[in-house]
C-alpha cells in the first residue's frame, strides 16, 4: 500500500494533486476543503482560520482525527508560517517531510536578517524600531503569510519590525536543496491584489521569467549559503525584490511554496531530498538531472480570484476547465463574501510574458459570467 502523505497548507489542493498523480493516499488539512482538493484527498479537513492565521485548537482537534500509523509523512506549506510554533507540536506525532520546525522558527525571527548580513546576502534596510522618515518604510509581522501583514508604516504603525521601502518588481526563485546543495527550479514573477487594509495581498505568480545573469547569480547565491548555514532540504522558496540588476532578497520560505504548481510535478524532488526510511526512495535521484528539463519548460501563471463584492454562486454553475479550487456546495449555492478567493485561474503560455496576459484575460471573462455581467 502506499505511503499516506498528511498535507498542511492554508491551500492544499495543488500538492493534493501532486501526490495523486503518483497514487498517494493523501490527508488534507487546508481553510477551504474545496471541491478538487476532495477529489484528490482521502479525507480532507477544513481548519478553521482568523485573522491571526490558523487556529491552534481546532487544528489539533482535526488532526486529531486522522489515523496515524508507520506509513503516514507529513508535508507542508504555508499554514504555519504565523505559527511556527504549532509544526513543532506536529514534529512530535509525525514523521516531516521537509525542513524542522527549528528552521521555520529562526526564519520567522529577526535573527534571520542578522543570518543574512553574516552570509552577505543583500536585503533591505530593517530594523526593530519605529524610524524617524516612516513615509519611506513599511511596517511588517515576522508571523505573516500572503502579504497580509505587510503594510505602509503611516498605515500600520506598529509592527514587529520595520523595512524600507523598496521599488520594484515583486520575484521569487523555486529551489530545491539536500541539505548540502541547492538548485534552481525556476524564477518567478509575483502579483498582488491590493485592497485599502491589505496593500500587499498575495494573489499568483508567473513561472520561468526571464531576469538578469546578473540577478540570476545573485539568487542562487543566497539560496546556496542558506542550504549549506540551515541544512536545507526539499523544496524552498526565496522572495526577493529587483530592480535591474539589483537584487533584494525579503524573506526565505523553507517549505512549499505557491510557486510549487507551477512547474511539473516536484512531489519527487521533495520526497526524494527529505526523506528518511521512506518504503519507496527515489533511489538515485540527482538534483541536476531530474530538473534538468523544468527550466526549459513553457511558463504557467496562477490568479486567485477575488471577490470585488459578495457574490452567490449556484451550484449549477458551469466552471471553466482552467480553473481551480472550486467552493463545496453543501446547498444549492454558496456565497462568497467580499475580498474573500472564489477560485484560481491557471494558464500556460509559451513565455512568462503571455501567460500573465492569458491569466488576466481569463480572469476577466470569469468574474463577467459569476456577477452575469455583459461584455
């Protein structure tokens, strides 16, 4: 029988459907327990979520209610990032896939930019008071996720620490390490859907941009003297901004990443880095040659789709088969309230450049016929 792969995100349906496309009995523990992530899943659990990320206790509560055995692992993305703290209290009840909850803590922590200066990794300017000139700052928590509490120091005031403001294009670099070596995946571009409270709201990205030898360098460099300081493995992200061939690295996300649905399957690579006494190993996996193709590969963009107003949606409705993350019907229809995702646009395209083109277009067409709007 194989392996039962327990799969931790604020969105699981992605990585749900990496481990089916390899016949994985997955487990999901995600906000929303949307329609494909089911069809994926063995089981999946919706965990419910405020405004200071997951919540604790019913997270326990419904892990509680899996069945833990020896062939259960354990992967995860971004549901802990506010609470590193609780993939501690999972380390203890089942075997991770991927880097401790030691390395997300220090990560999480203001020591990380100090980590950066040791290694010579440029970052911007932060520091832990309020500065004087706050116009040209942003006011940011060490526990965050999708940019929601990243905010203009003037707006927020008061944050665990302060950054200065940096212009630019929004980037981030898929890598994968060993915990000795790291490679590149690909380069990635970032969008962001703003809103009055959340400036910075995470909203996709766009696989395979094409950047500067220059900034390129600059990435891999950063991503492979923090794999040899952190013993990182698996799949990891770095989220930096650029502007020409400068490079500002923001924060570095030792877990599954958005990005990871981008490019061919990496449920392998990640397997085939972190695991330890897995019944079936990736027995001579190679970083170079397995990746070998996914830089050549064309590029995929990703949209959430936001809704603009609340919305009723009846269970009737026709869904493109580009998108993802379809809500449960547990009636007739569902109502999405405002600035809440409704679904996911994916698209491929020949270079990064059409793809978000493509996504955008896509986009559009959707939110017309969910609010019956004309054209």
């Amino acid at each position: 029988m194989k392996e039962k792969l327990i799969i931790a995100a604020i969105s699981a349906r992605g990585y749900a459907q990496a481990a089916y496309q390899h016949a994985y009995r997955a487990i999901t523990l995600d906000a929303f327990a949307d329609a494909d992530t089911r069809t994926f899943a063995e089981q999946s659990f919706k965990v419910k979520f405020d405004e200071n990320g997951v919540n604790e206790a019913d997270f326990k509560y419904q892990f509680s209610q899996i069945e833990i055995d020896n062939d259960c692992y354990f992967i995860y993305g971004s549901l802990f990032d506010t609470k590193p703290a609780l993939l501690t209290w999972v380390a203890e009840r089942v075997k991770l896939l991927g880097n401790s909850a030691e390395t997300l803590q220090l990560v999480r922590s203001f020591d990380f930019f100090r980590l950066l200066d040791d290694l010579q990794i440029v970052h911007p300017e932060v520091q832990l008071s309020m500065p004087g000139d706050i116009d040209s700052w942003l006011a940011k928590s060490l526990f965050s996720s999708g940019g929601a509490q990243v905010k203009p120091a003037p707006m927020y005031k008061v944050g665990d620490y302060y950054q200065r403001k940096i212009e630019g294009m929004a980037v981030s670099l898929l890598f994968v390490a060993d915990g000795k070596v790291a490679r590149t995946i690909g380069f990635n571009q970032q969008f962001n859907a703003p809103t009055t409270e959340l400036p910075y709201r995470f909203a996709g990205a766009v696989s395979n941009i094409v950047l500067p030898e220059q900034v390129r360098q600059q990435f891999n460099e950063a991503a492979e003297k923090l794999t040899t300081v952190l013993g990182l493995k698996g799949i990891n992200s770095l989220d930096a901004m650029v502007e020409g061939n400068l490079l500002w690295i923001l924060e570095l996300n030792p877990r599954l990443s958005a990005t990871f649905h981008l490019y061919p399957n990496l449920l392998p690579a990640h397997i085939g880095t972190t695991a330890s006494g897995f019944r079936e190993p990736f027995n001579g996996f190679n970083l170079t040659n397995e990746l070998g193709l996914v830089e050549k590969s064309a590029s995929k963009a990703e949209l959430i789709v936001y809704a603009d107003q609340a919305v009723n949606i009846p269970m009737d409705f026709s869904w493109p088969e580009w998108v993802a993350d379809i809500p449960s019907f547990e009636n007739k229809s569902v109502n999405i309230a405002e600035n809440e995702p409704i679904c996911t646009v994916l698209v491929e395209a020949q270079n990064a450049s059409a793809a978000q083109q493509l996504v955008l277009q896509k986009t559009k067409i959707l939110k017309r016929e969910l609010l019956h709007e004309s054209k």
